[in-house]
C-alpha cells in the first residue's frame, strides 16, 4: 500500500480521545482509518509532564506561551455542548467555541514543534 499504515491525531485531554474513537466506531466518515492505526497524542498530558502551569486548560495555556487571548462566555469545551444542549445557546456558538479550540491546538502544536 502507499503511504503510512498509521495517522496521528493530536488532542487536548481524554474527553477529545474519547470523542474521536466514538466517531471512529460510529461514523461513516472515519470507516477507512478502521485499517489505519491510529496513535492518539494528548497535548494536556505532554504539557503536564514538561511544564509546570497553574491550570492547564487550553485557554490558560495558549495565554502562557503564545500570548493568545480569546473571549467566550464558555469556559470549557463541556460547557459549550452543555449550553447548546440546554438550548441555552445555538449551534453557531458552540461551533465558534471548537473553531477557536481547533485554531488553538493548532497553533499550540506548531510552537512546541519549532
């Protein structure tokens, strides 16, 4: 076969493992990495074993070593589905809430990768 037998998918905290390996089991969408082995990077847990924070919340750590601030009336990825479940919020929120997470992690793997 062409390519590597294995993709690696980088995550903040086991909540994101957890989610990812649902999709895997139950959406189509994932049905071609069922023959692809899958190696799960927890960023939280690096961060956690090389770094001594007060909080290690993406928020808090994106502010720490990439000087990045956001607002949102969320503090965590939990309360953002939470709030939407609720209907405390809509699907445009919750939606800003993980583009922001996604921009974040992204951001956070190229500076610990540089």
């Amino acid at each position: 076969s062409k390519g590597r037998d294995y993709i690696i998918l980088m995550h903040w905290s086991n909540a994101d493992k957890t989610s990812l390996k649902c999709l895997n089991k139950y959406n189509d969408l994932f049905e071609r990495f069922n023959k692809i082995n899958i190696i799960y990077i927890d960023l939280m847990h690096v961060m956690k074993q090389t770094i001594e924070f007060d909080s290690y919340s993406l928020k808090y750590i994106s502010y720490k070593l990439l000087k990045y601030t956001y607002t949102s009336d969320c503090q965590n990825g939990f309360d953002a589905m939470l709030n939407y479940i609720e209907n405390t919020s809509d699907i445009d929120d919750l939606i800003s809430y993980n583009k922001i997470d996604t921009e974040l992690l992204y951001k956070l793997i190229n500076y610990i990768t540089k």
